[in-house]
C-alpha cells in the first residue's frame, strides 16, 4: 500500500570568595621563614603554617556544594556566578546534592534557598516524600520555588499530601505575587482547563501574559494557542504567530511546531513549505517528538525539500521513541508497502496496534474510515485488538468492518 500521506493541522576576573572561617586563614606571623641549617648545611623552611587552617581551608563550603549541585536556573537568588542544574542532570548527581545540602541545612542560619535545593536533589533521587517536607519547610519561609513546587504535590496528590485544590491555588498565587513566571503560566493552565479551578479563559489569558512578560518561553506558547483556539471569540493569528515567534527564539520547541504549522497551511501568510520544513526541523533537534513527526512526514511527501523515505523513517522511529503515537500508524504504513524499511506485515500489524494501544485517534479514524484499503490480516488483527480491550461487542475477528466494528474504533480513538 502505498498512500500519499498529508500533514495533519495542529488546532501549536572571577571574585574572590572566601570559603572558611576568618581564623582559618594564615596571617603575616604564619608564613613561612627561614629555619635552621640542616645537619648537611643546607638551609630549609620551617613550615609554620596552620595546619588546622590549612584543612579547613581546602574543604568545601556546604552551602556553595549545595548550589553548585542543586541550584535551579530558575532560582533568581541563587549566586552569580553559578548556572543552575537542569532536572535531568541533577538526577545524575543526586546523591552528591543530597549530603552537600543536607550539611548546608544543618546551619540553622542557612537560607531557605538550601531547603528548597535539598528538596530539589530529593525529588530527583525519586524521594518524593521527604523532598515534600523539605519543599513546605522552604516555602514557609518564603522560598517561592518551593512554592510552586510544592503546589504541584498538592495538585496531583503526592509527597505524602492529598489532593488539595484550593491550597494549591493558595501556593502557586503566592509564588506568582513573588514574580515567578512559571507559577504565573501554571495559573493560566489551570484557568483555561478547570483544573482545580472554574474555567476562565479572560483570567488564563491574563496570567499567560504576564508570564510571557516575564520571560518564560512556554507562556508565550500556551498564549499564542490560547489567542487561535477560538476560546476568546475570533481567532487571532497575528498577534499568536507574533507570540510563536517570541518563544521560538527562546528556544521553545512547541512554538517552533506551532511556526512550522503556520507556515505548512499558509496561516494568515504565503504558504512555504521549505519555511514548515525548517521549522519542524529545529523543532525536531529540540527533541520535540510531533516536530520528529512533522519532519518525518516532510521527507515522506517531499514537501519543502528531498522526498527521502529512508530518512522519514529514521524520523519516525525517534518520534516513537520519544513517545508520538501517531508515527507509530506511520511507520506500519511503510512497513507495509516496503517503504523505507523493510517490508513485513507481523512488524506494519505490531506498529498499528502499538499506535491503537495509545488511544490514537488518528490511526482509529484511518482504520474506520479507509478500511479497505488495509490487507484482511491487518482487518482482522485491529478487531482482535477491540474484543480483547472489550471495545468490540459482540466479538468478531473476520475482518468485515461493520458499523459496529467502525464505531468501537471511533469510540476508542475519542478515549
């Protein structure tokens, strides 16, 4: 089978810093001088040095190891001169993060700064709770990214706390009173979804703003499809593409998804294919799976550069890997006509149901509505897949797509 496949639309000099106490460090009486003569003549140094200093000189400060360990390049009070450590490195080097930060807690003058960093290294570690105390303990005393964070627990129920809707608003306002752009945009989610709250698309719209004016890159994002969404009355695609292209500059993935979309439909601009393809590209560098997609499907069709089906594949298998679904229906389309890779029907039959597994709604809606056009053995193989879901009643494997087979897979992919 080999079938043109068309893009689905998306709805988008270093300072000195001293690092011991004031005693431990040598004074003018503690250099070194001369000593005696040796027994062969020879002069040498007496070394009268603090030794005691010396060590305490020459062993880390608790409170740096923390930050240089556990900081978040969130953290607008974390030191200058240290970067932060993005989650999936500070997983790495949780263990260290948690001794450094547990030594820096003990002072009992440290900034709150050290418990939010230590609940940090423990949630990294997959301590969630004990990593919860240490959150509440940082944001008691202010801290406002352990505000957020610990607003999370309360909204998912987590860290050993119940669900609590109300003080998770409580939490994250606050934060976001502090200035902190990322409790600003989750205010926005939770206004334009209903979560935990009645939904208000003018509020969500006000909070995205000011975490867009805040800086944070997925603000601007959820604005900008929040502005084409139609939830604010006419779509505004001007003022959202404007946003996209903020975001993408930023580094945002999605909103170079979003770009990419723009410009493969002609969004309130000429289409350009080439423009889509580029887009979707460093969407798919980012590791952004449906930009893996979009490319993939780019190559595919020859859209905007080289048709290559060899390449389309490659894309596909990282968009599966970093968990698309729908590219798993791709990829058995090219399993199955021997596009790409090679030809086989157990391997096209495994990536379709991989694809229906995930509730695809577009591998539900192809199969329901173009049935025909798939060999009897794959039929037969997606009602299989129903009756042993319970989707399929009554049960029937004969590969015959009645309008109960077609309705179990329009139900399913809507699940």
């Amino acid at each position: 089978m080999r079938r043109s496949v068309r893009c689905a639309a998306l709805g988008l000099a270093p300072a000195l810093v001293m690092i011991g106490p004031a005693s431990a460090i040598a004074t003018p009486t503690d250099r070194p001088v001369l000593g005696a003569a040796s027994g062969d003549g020879t002069i040498v140094l007496a070394q009268a040095i603090n030794l005691d200093g010396l060590k305490q000189l020459s062993r880390p400060d608790p409170g740096a190891e923390c930050d240089r360990l556990a900081a978040s390049d969130q953290d607008r009070e974390r030191p200058a001169l240290v970067p932060g450590v993005p989650i999936a490195r500070l997983a790495a080097q949780a263990d260290a993060a948690i001794t450094a930060c547990r030594a820096a807690v003990a002072d009992p003058a440290a900034p709150a700064r050290y418990q939010y960093e230590l609940g940090r290294a423990l949630q990294a570690a997959g301590q969630q709770t004990e990593a919860a105390g240490w959150y509440r303990k940082a944001a008691d005393a202010g801290n406002i990214l352990a505000m957020n964070n610990l607003a999370v627990f309360y909204e998912n129920g987590g860290g050993g706390f119940p669900p609590d809707q109300a003080e998770a608003t409580r939490l994250l306002e606050k934060a976001a009173a502090g200035g902190l752009a990322i409790s600003m945009y989750s205010l926005g989610r939770r206004n334009e979804f209903g979560s935990g709250v009645p939904m208000d698309y003018a509020l969500a719209r006000s909070w995205y703003e000011k975490s867009a004016a805040g800086g944070f890159a997925p603000g601007m994002t959820s604005l900008g499809w929040l502005l084409v969404s139609g939830n604010l009355g006419a779509p505004d695609f001007a003022s959202a593409r404007g946003w996209f292209e903020k975001a993408a500059t930023a580094g945002e993935a999605n909103a170079m998804v979003s770009l990419g979309d723009y410009y493969l439909q002609g969004i309130n601009m000429e289409r350009d294919y080439a423009q889509a393809r580029s887009w979707y590209a460093k969407a798919a560098d980012a590791g952004q799976p449906v930009g893996m997609r979009r490319l993939g499907l780019m190559y595919l069709d020859g859209y905007g550069g080289p048709q290559d089906d060899a390449v389309a594949a490659s894309w596909l298998q990282r968009a599966v890997a970093a968990g698309d679904a729908s590219s798993s229906y791709y990829l058995g389309t090219l399993s199955l006509s021997g596009h790409g890779m090679p030809k086989r029907l157990d391997s096209a039959i495994d990536f379709f149901l991989a694809a229906l597994k995930e509730h695809d709604n577009y591998a539900a809606t192809q199969f329901r509505d173009h049935s025909d056009d798939f060999p009897i053995e794959v039929r037969k193989a997606v009602q299989d897949f129903l009756v042993r879901n319970g989707a399929l009643q009554p049960p029937r494997t004969d590969g015959v797509f009645d309008d109960a087979t077609k309705a179990a897979l329009g139900a399913w992919g809507a699940g």
